[in-house]
C-alpha cells in the first residue's frame, strides 16, 4: 500500500496490524504497487517511482529471509505516463509486466531489463504452472492476447473482443489447466457490461449490467481445476461468483452493500478456496474474508502420570485454522497440531493452545492445571559399590521399589567387561538375601552373554497350581537380585567401573519391568550404579562390615535388633561398627533403623543398604565414627 508519498507492506497473519516501510521516495499509489507471494513465503513487490515532474520509472523488491532488500530500478522502464504493474511468479522468479502512455506493452523477467512485447495499454499479465506468460492489453477500444507459449512473444497476437467498446482495463486469470479467464467491462449506449471470456475467446458471457464507473471487478482462480473467481460491485452491492472453464455461470453470493466513496476492488481465493477481498473506499484500504474464523479446543492423555510423562495433544480445533502455537506450562512450546511432549519434571502444568486463521484471526484455550506429572512409583536401582581389591567376587544388589504388590519381573543388564565378568552360567544370578528368595519364587530364568557382559533374568513369584496369588509386597529398596561379577585383572587404586540395567537387550528384546496385579506390565526407572575398587596396598579406609551386622558376629538375626534397641534406649553398648547400625546409610543411628532391620528379617519389605549381602565398605562417607 502506499500513503503519504512512501510505500507500506502489510501481512494478514497479525490482522495487518504491522505496517513494513520499503522505503520507496514519492510512489505513485494511483499506478500500483503490486505483490505476488511465491509457495515459500517470499513476496514480490513492484511500483512506480517518481523520477523527475513528468517521469517514473519501475521499482522492485522482495523479502527473502524475512527482510525487503534495497529496492532496484528496472532499467528501460521510464515512462511519462505509467499504467498499473503486474507483478507474477514463475518458478525462476518474478516477472513483472506494465504498460505505459506511449502504447507499449511491456515485460521485465526476474527485475531485469524491460523488454516491449506489444502495442497497447492498460495491460495485465498471469502465469500457468508451466511458467508461460499469459498478457492481455487494450488498443483502438478492443482487447487483444499474446503468450510466450512458443518461447518468446513473438507469436500470433489473438483478438479478444471486437467493437465491444472496451472502457476499462482488463483482467486475466490462468486457471490450473491452462486455461486463460478475461474479464472487462464495456460501456454500451450508457450502461456499462461485465463481461467473460476465456480460451479460444469465442463465448463471452454477459457477468453483470450496470456496473459502477470506478474499478469495480475483479478477477481470480480458484485453486485446483476449479475455474475463475470474480468479485464485482453491480447496483448496491458487492458480489461474488466462481466459474468454470465451460464459462457457464457459476454460483452467486452476496457480500456486502455499498456504503459510498469506493474506488477499487481486489479479490483472491486461497488454496482452501476462501475468498479474500480489498476495497479501496474513501482513500482507507479494507479487507474482508469468508474463512470461519479458528475457535480453540484440544484433548490430551494422558493428564495424569509418572516423571518422565509422554502427552499425546490433540488440536479439535474449529473453524480455519492455519498455525497452532502450544505452550506446553514448562517452558517448552511446539507448532504441530497434534504434538507429543514429555514433561521431565514433577508438577501440574497449564496447557494453553492458541490457533490463528485468516488475517490473524485467532482464538486460545487456556486449560489451567492440565497435566498432572508425579514422581514415578517404581524403581529399580543398581546402588554404588566400594571394595578391597582383593575381593574378587562381588555379588551387585539390584534394589526394587513399588508401591503395589509385585507377581513378577524381568531384569537385563550390562556390565563393564573390560575388568569384570560374570560368574558362568546360571551362577551369575544369586538369589540369597533377597525378597525373590523370602517368598520361593517358583519360576527363574537368568541367561548371560559372556561375550557382550549382558544379561537377563525372568522371575514369577506363583505359577505352579494351586495359584495362591503370592506376590511381592509393597515396598522400598528391597533386594530383588544379587549379579555377582568377577573383578579381573589388576585396577587401579579407586577406577571405578559402570554397572546399568538397560532396556532392549537380546532378540527378541528384553525390559526391565514389573508385572503387577490385574496383569498390567509397568515400566520402573531405572538408576545404574557402579564398583570402585580400592587398593589396599595404596590406601587402607578401615576394616569391612555388613550392613545390619549390629553384634558383629557375621550374620543377620533377631539379636542385631535387640543390640540396636538396647543402644537405643540406654540398655547396651555402642556397636562395634557404627556404620552397620546404620541399616538405611543415613549417616545417623536412630528408630528408624532397628524397624529397617526388622523388616528385613521378618516382612521382606525392606533390604539394608550395602555393603549387604556380603561385606565391603561403606560406599558413603558420614560422621560415624570407624568400625574398631
């Protein structure tokens, strides 16, 4: 648009609400400009410059990446009295056509050097979607037709009307199949005609009588091999009809009434067939659409989960819709319609979904505390080991929480076989000191690939008829399995060596999983753990204990217990090793370790931290004094 001397571009995806200054010195608004947008967003623009009292001469830019580039003259193109330009897209680029007040028809491909292709004015150009150059043009009160079909436009020029007293310029319009739509008005005995032709230009249907004297049709394509739009202003009101290439006519609407001070129409049908109309009235450009506007809604599932949470989002979106823009409450945004997100931290989260149509039309849905994510209830843990170097066999705890009865569950692994191996065979998988062994799980199938250091292990607590339902209990850090690994060869003082259980092992591919009541397979995190290996001719850290060894004779039992209680409560001694009273490795002896100790022995619910089930040393430092 242009006002006040200076040239102006505007977008409809924020309601035109942000006007672009090109820059252009004194355009000449009556005689332009014109704007083609290309399939990637890159708009073209051409218009007239003032060059001196009687003189213009074409200008032209676009705007790839975002911003317009500094305007360029095309050469040859000074004219005393300029005509509306064209402005085009073939796919190697703009092409921008005009005609002046000397009675030359003219062409610049890409911005280059105007080039005449014919005699007459009030010329408008289209392009098929095989980048031939359609152009019609007035001379001596008929309108005439060229393409450059056989390469240039040097072909014969066709007759589009004869004596039809053509008043106002032409409108072209190449439909997808390559079929050129006409469109003009004709002024017959003092009633002005809307006519239609197209093709071999032989039919010219009668579109409307008593057209306004001012621009008051225009002329589209519908998208596909739909035909032509034309918008027009006849008696009070403003139509619009879509045709085919049969020229029969097509279906008429209705649009608006005439307020008064009009001066141009434009129209446009975009790729889903909406129209998209301009009027010039009263020195104010107006913009109008019949897109239903985008009225916001969505789904998503799940709302409610465990830590790290996958939503699935669903856009139910009404009306037209062209961009959705999803703000997800934790940081993160997304621009699909139907996205999925993964929220990787505990809490409740709003959702909110805005969706923006025509023109910048939009509508948000704001769905407070949407999704809730909580901390995961199952886990399984592999815990961080310390031990002598001369302990070659080290049995690994994996550790279990849940906080619903357990009837089964898979493990798979893998181990660092740079320094350890698992023992051979089934041997690798120990049961001893763990729940699995408590409640005599019926079905245990350990497998081991010595070459890869992985491994998985299968257990079913009740499978043998009668089928009682046995089951793990609820429960937290409790042994579910022992993988004893090999220390091999010589490590250095305090290497330390990865262990992990890891999904998607073997063929076919094995989780780490619990199978819990009503037969539903769950998923637990999974946290890996590790051996550091101290050399004890490098450094001595102390004697080992195990953990929950209270009365140090070298085993578990009821007497542990009642040492601790009695320490607790003014009745024994302090332990010979702190560090194993201290059944959870809280770095402190309080109640809460001999009921630890006790469920161990008796409920099966809880394991003691390591070093258990066999002695090592205290893989974390505290303020406990050393074992003596």
């Amino acid at each position: 648009m242009a006002a006040g001397g200076r040239l102006y571009y505007a977008r409809g995806q924020d309601g035109f609400a942000t006007a672009i200054e090109i820059g252009a010195q004194d355009a000449a608004w009556k005689s332009g400009p014109a704007l083609a947008m290309d399939s990637s967003g890159i708009t073209y623009l051409a218009w007239w410059v003032r060059t001196g009292q009687e003189s213009y001469e074409a200008a032209w830019t676009s705007n790839p990446g975002g911003l317009f580039k500094v305007p360029s003259r095309i050469a040859g193109s000074a004219t005393a009295q300029p005509y509306p330009l064209t402005v085009a897209l073939a796919r190697t680029g703009a092409v921008i056509g005009w005609s002046t007040g000397e009675g030359n028809v003219v062409v610049s491909f890409g911005g280059g050097a105007a080039a005449p292709i014919a005699l007459g004015v009030q010329a408008a150009f289209d392009i098929d979607r095989n980048d031939v150059v359609h152009v019609v043009y007035a001379r001596g009160g008929d309108i005439f037709y060229r393409s450059n079909a056989g390469g240039d436009f040097q072909g014969v020029e066709r007759q589009v009307t004869r004596t039809q007293y053509v008043e106002s310029a032409p409108a072209i319009a190449v439909a997808a199949d390559g079929f050129p739509f006409v469109l003009y008005r004709s002024d017959e005995n003092g009633v002005r005609f809307l006519r239609l032709t197209g093709g071999a230009f032989t039919t010219h249907r009668m579109v409307a009588v008593g057209v306004p004297a001012w621009q008051a049709a225009a002329l589209g394509t519908m998208p596909g091999d739909a035909g032509c739009l034309i918008l027009h202003a006849a008696g009070s009101a403003v139509y619009c009809e879509a045709g085919g290439t049969e020229l029969v006519a097509g279906t008429k609407r209705w649009l608006w009434s005439l307020a008064g001070g009009e001066e141009a129409l434009g129209a446009h049908a975009d790729a889903f067939s909406y129209l998209h109309a301009m009027v010039l009235q009263a020195g104010a450009l107006l913009y109008r659409n019949d897109a239903p506007p985008p009225v916001a809604a969505f789904e998503a599932a799940p709302r409610y989960g465990e830590t790290p949470l996958a939503v699935r989002f669903e856009s139910r979106a009404e009306g037209h819709v062209l961009q959705h823009r999803w703000d997800f409450g934790d940081g993160e945004r997304a621009t699909a319609a139907n996205p999925v997100h993964t929220y990787a931290a505990i809490g409740r989260y709003t959702v909110t979904l805005t969706v923006i149509g025509t023109a910048g039309a939009s509508d948000q849905r704001v769905e407070d505390e949407c999704i809730a994510v909580v901390p995961p209830r199952f886990h399984l843990r592999i815990p961080d080991l310390v031990v002598y170097d001369d302990q070659r066999l080290v049995p690994v705890p994996v550790k279990a929480v849940s906080d619903t009865p357990v009837l089964g569950f898979t493990l798979a692994g893998r181990i660092d076989t740079t320094a350890m191996a698992l023992l051979p065979g089934d041997t690798f998988l120990d049961l001893s000191s763990t729940v699995t062994r408590f409640l005599e799980a019926e079905f245990v199938a350990p497998s081991q690939d010595p070459a890869t250091g992985t491994f998985i292990a299968g257990v079913i607590f009740d499978i043998f008829s009668p089928i009682t339902g046995k089951a793990m209990p609820p429960c937290r850090n409790v042994n579910i399995a022992n993988i004893v690994v090999q220390i091999t060869g010589a490590p250095a003082n305090r290497q330390t060596f990865p262990l992990a259980l890891q999904n998607g092992l073997w063929d076919p591919p094995t989780f780490n999983a619990f199978t819990v009541q009503g037969s539903m397979t769950v998923y637990p995190e999974l946290h890996p753990g590790s051996i550091t290996v101290i050399r004890r001719a490098e450094e001595d850290l102390g004697r080992t204990f195990l953990r929950g060894d209270v009365d140090d004779d070298g085993k578990l039992g009821l007497s542990d217990a009642i040492a601790l209680l009695a320490y607790l409560f003014g009745r024994g001694s302090a332990p010979v090793c702190p560090d194993a009273a201290d059944i959870d490795d809280g770095g402190k002896i309080d109640i809460a370790d001999p009921i630890a100790l006790l469920s161990a022995q008796f409920s099966a619910s809880l394991s003691p931290a390591p070093p258990y089930p066999m002695p090592g040393l205290d893989p974390t430092l505290d303020a406990l004094p050393p074992c003596r």
